[in-house]
C-alpha cells in the first residue's frame, strides 16, 4: 500500500518554519537581550521576532 502524495517527502520536515513555538521566540528574545527571566512572566502578547535567529 502506497502513501498519499499529500503526506509529502520525509525531507519536507528538515526545512526552515516560519512560525517558531512560544519557548523558541522567548529564546531567540533572550539572545537579543529582551527577555530578563526574573521579570517577565507573561507568555502570551510576545513582541514578534526575527525566525532566523533560532538555530
């Protein structure tokens, strides 16, 4: 039994995304001195970040 083209290719999930998870923009807000942990605990209304900084 085949699968469904719409399942795509196994390397469709090594590409970049987008959209990055709540943990990974408060990261990436970490590395650009935004995010101070003993202050900030709201997680939601994060400032939107630049994708390309989360490697």
């Amino acid at each position: 039994m085949s699968r469904h083209p719409s399942y795509g290719k196994a390397s469709k999930t090594q590409q970049k995304r987008n959209v990055l998870k709540r943990f990974e923009r408060i990261d990436v807000l970490r590395k650009l001195g935004k995010w101070k942990d003993n202050e900030n605990k709201k997680v939601t209304g994060l400032p939107k970040t630049p994708s390309n900084l989360e490697s």
